[in-house]
C-alpha cells in the first residue's frame, strides 16, 4: 500500500492514524495514499464509523 500499511476497520489503532482530531478524515496529501488507496481508507474508516468502534466527531 502506499500509505505503507494495510488498513482495516478492525484495526482501531491504524484507523485513527488516518483521521485529525476532530474527526475527520485526512486528505491524501497528508496520508501520502494514492487514488486507489485512499478509497479503500476512506472505506475502512467508514465502516469503523457506522459500527461504533470510533466516533463520527470528537
């Protein structure tokens, strides 16, 4: 992966990596992500949103 490690949902510690703190997420150019990888971040971070393992903001 570009950002160098592989990103999933249940994996808060990493997923926090990749939103400020406020909540929201960071843009590529802070993540060092590509397009692709990005999205899937993007995804990944949602999805730990919406079942409650980290807030939408803090």
């Amino acid at each position: 992966m570009c950002a160098g490690k592989d990103v999933n949902y249940k994996d808060v510690d990493i997923v926090k990596k990749y939103i400020n703190e406020s909540g929201k997420m960071l843009p590529r150019r802070v993540t060092g992500a590509c397009a692709k990888h990005q999205r899937f971040i993007s995804i990944q971070v949602k999805r730990a949103r919406f079942i409650g393992l980290i807030p939408y903001k803090k």
